[in-house]
C-alpha cells in the first residue's frame, strides 16, 4: 500500500487530536465566560486583567467584559469587571453587557 503525503498529513492530524480554536471578532463586546465558550481565552483573560490590577479569580474572569478588535487576530481590549453577571447579547453580531 502507497501512503500519499496527503494521507499521512491527515494521519498525523488525527492522531495528535488537535483542535482549532475560534478567535472572537469585533467591533462586539464579549463576556469573558463567552470567550472562553468560543475559544481558549482563559490565559489571555487572565494576564489582561492582572496587566489592569484587577482580580483573576474565576467570578471576576467569567464575568469581565471585553471588546474583540476587528483585525481578525482574536486580541480583546479590556473594558469593565461587571458588578453583577455579564449577559450574552442574545445571538451573533450583538454586545454581550453588564
């Protein structure tokens, strides 16, 4: 049996068990449990809040409010801590809010 460089590509993609993550988009506000939802952004969260002096337990993590640049690369600004929950927008293209 041959193996093409095409099957063994896919061989190895599905032996390692990769997965792509999905970046956010803007110019919407995120939700911080939304990011995470969307893609692996609990790292990223985390450092952007400790880079603003805030908390990085997980209320303050799932509960932050974001901003997702509109350049395609899934960076978010940092915008507020929530007093309360942050809510999903109620479907895609809408800000989630405090």
């Amino acid at each position: 049996m041959k193996l093409t460089s095409f099957s063994l590509a896919i061989a190895a993609v599905a032996l390692t068990g990769t997965t792509i993550a999905d970046n956010c988009y803007g110019p919407y506000n995120w939700c911080g449990w939304d990011l995470i939802k969307r893609g692996n952004y609990k790292d990223y969260i985390k450092g952007k809040l400790a880079d603003a002096g805030k908390p990085t337990d997980d209320r303050t993590i799932q509960n932050s409010l974001w901003q997702c640049t509109n350049d395609k690369t899934g960076d978010a600004d940092f915008i507020t801590v929530c007093a309360g929950n942050c809510i999903y927008g109620g479907g895609p293209n809408t800000d989630d809010h405090c």
